[in-house]
C-alpha cells in the first residue's frame, strides 16, 4: 500500500496534507525515513512513525482505555469533557466509537474501536457478554441485598426482573457485580432496588479482559489478539 495512503487511512489528515507529512520528513518506516508519498509497503506487521511516534498498520483501531471519572462518552458532550480528549488526535479523525457507554462518573475500562462489527458483538445483548463492575456503595451491604441482586429485581419501564449474572459482597459497602445486559445506568438502578444507593463505581473487566493494573487512569493501549481473544467474540 502507498505510503500516502496508509497514513491517511489512520486519520493523518487528507491525501494533500499526509504528501506533505511524508515530503517534509516526518515519516518513517521501520526507523528509516521515507519522503516519497508513493513508496509501497507491504501491511502485515508495518510500524510507521511521524514525528517520532510509533503506529503499528491496523485495518481497525481497537483499544482500551482506563476511564477517568469527570468524562463523557460522546463526541457532543454536554456537561464535562469527552473521552475522545483523552485519545491522540489521529484515532480521533479515524471515527472510533465507545463500546458501550460509561456514566461520567464512572471509571474504568472503555472499549474504544472503529470495527463496527466488532462493536455489535460486545454491545447486543442476545450475546451476553459479561461485564465486572465494583460498585461502592451508601449504605451497608448484606445478604438480603446480594440475594435479591441475583434473583432479579423489577426495574422502572421493565416487564420482567432483571438478575445478575454474578453478586459478590467484597466489604462492608463494596460490592462486585456482573451483568451482561446493557440497560441504561443498569448497575445504579439494580442497587437502588435493593435499597441501597451507588456512590463510585468502576468497570474491571468485559468479558475475560480485565482492566490491566500497569494501565494509569486516562492512558490508553492497543488491543493484542491475545485481549480480543479474552472478549469471547468472532474476529
């Protein structure tokens, strides 16, 4: 593939401007600068670098980011900044999109891809896919609450109960839960069944990835096929 192209296809800008990138000396490939717009490379496995950052080739951008709390997930937020500030301009411009959405005041992991099938997978319900959450809770915790979190409680607009998959006491006001529905502030509502009332909640993991503990809060990292693997979908 011509270099102009690659570049413009990982959000560098237009056709015009990736020539000029690549005329002024600011690409390199395998560590060699390249200033010819139409040089061909072969993708499998190409790192290019501009301005001395590297890019590995990706047909998709699939990555996760560690959600810090104050950020919403869309590109018009309304009231705080978008996690899209968080991401480097060009995965920007490729047209990446959340899988799923976090409340602004929740952190953790975030799905971030430009594969739309991808993102049908992990965000259908009829696929059922797991989601962790750590909630923390207002009041005490006790069995009565976990046993109803998992038998199923009747949220506001639905016909039928709602269970988790999973409910697990970790301390007097902590609390893991694991959905594999998507419903609006789900984990929030579920809790303030039961009488209770969230105050933090984090996402530790979709499926069987977990949110790395060497990823800091607002930093982002690629997916490997080994974490896509661990998602439990088709690729």
């Amino acid at each position: 593939m011509q270099l102009e192209r690659i570049l413009h296809r990982h959000g560098f800008g237009t056709r015009k401007e990736c020539r000029a990138l690549i005329r002024h000396g600011r690409v390199a490939v395998a560590g060699q600068t390249c200033a010819d717009p139409f040089a061909e490379f072969a993708t499998d496995g190409l790192i290019f670098s501009v301005d001395g950052v590297d890019w590995p080739y990706c047909e998709f951008a699939t990555l996760m980011l560690n959600k810090p709390a104050g950020y919403e997930c869309s590109r018009q937020p309304r009231h705080h900044p978008s996690v899209f500030e968080l991401l480097p301009p060009p995965l920007r411009q490729r047209g990446v999109q959340p899988v799923g959405r976090l409340d602004e005041d929740t952190t953790g992991l975030l799905l971030i891809t430009d594969d739309g099938q991808l993102n049908h997978q992990l965000s259908s319900g009829k696929r059922k896919v797991p989601k962790v959450y750590l909630a923390t809770t207002k009041h005490p915790l006790d069995d009565k609450q976990i046993e109803r979190l998992r038998s199923g409680v009747l949220l506001a607009d639905e016909t039928a109960l709602i269970a988790a998959v999973g409910a697990e006491q970790v301390g007097s006001h902590c609390l893991r839960l694991t959905l594999t529905e998507g419903k609006y502030h789900q984990v929030k509502r579920m809790v303030a069944a039961v009488g209770n009332r969230v105050e933090a909640l984090h996402r530790e993991a979709v499926g069987d990835l977990a949110l790395p503990d060497d990823l800091p809060s607002g930093q982002w990292r690629w997916l490997t096929a080994t974490d896509l693997a661990r998602l439990g979908v088709n690729q």
